[in-house]
C-alpha cells in the first residue's frame, strides 16, 4: 500500500504543479492546508503507515518519515492556534 500511497499521491501533484513530489514539498505546504484537510492528510498516511509492505525497507523509511514529520508539524500548528 505505501508505494501506491506514493505512487497517487506523486501523480496527484505532478497533475496539480506540473514537478516532481517530494516529501519536503508537502511538508512546505502542509501549513497551508486548513485544520481538516491536515487531519484527512494525517489519516491517510497512518493508513498508508499501517499498510505498507516493510521489505521495502527505502519506500517505509520515506514514509514513516514523512508521517512523522507532518504530525510534529500539526502539533506546532495546532500549538499557535492555527
């Protein structure tokens, strides 16, 4: 499930800016998105977390790192009353 997770999420964002994605992209935008769009995006990366296959182990780290990072992000947003 991870590397489809981030196979859409890819051509999602490609369609949309016409570059390539990245995790630091949706990290730069992250605090763009409203409260319940963040929440939706946080749900969906734990189940994309939940789901993935972990033999490979570069797709897993890519996305355990992601789902980390955004929620410290939301924590810091939700902190500042955004």
């Amino acid at each position: 499930m991870s590397s489809e997770f981030i196979k859409k999420v890819s051509k999602s964002w490609e369609r949309h800016t016409g570059e390539e994605w990245s995790p630091e992209r949706t990290l730069q935008n992250f605090p763009l998105y409203g409260k319940s769009k963040r929440i939706e995006a946080l749900s969906q990366i734990d189940e994309a977390v939940k789901d993935a296959d972990t033999s490979n182990l570069r797709e897993y780290t890519r996305l355990t790192r992601l789902q980390r990072e955004v929620e410290l992000q939301h924590q810091m947003l939700l902190k500042n009353g955004r």
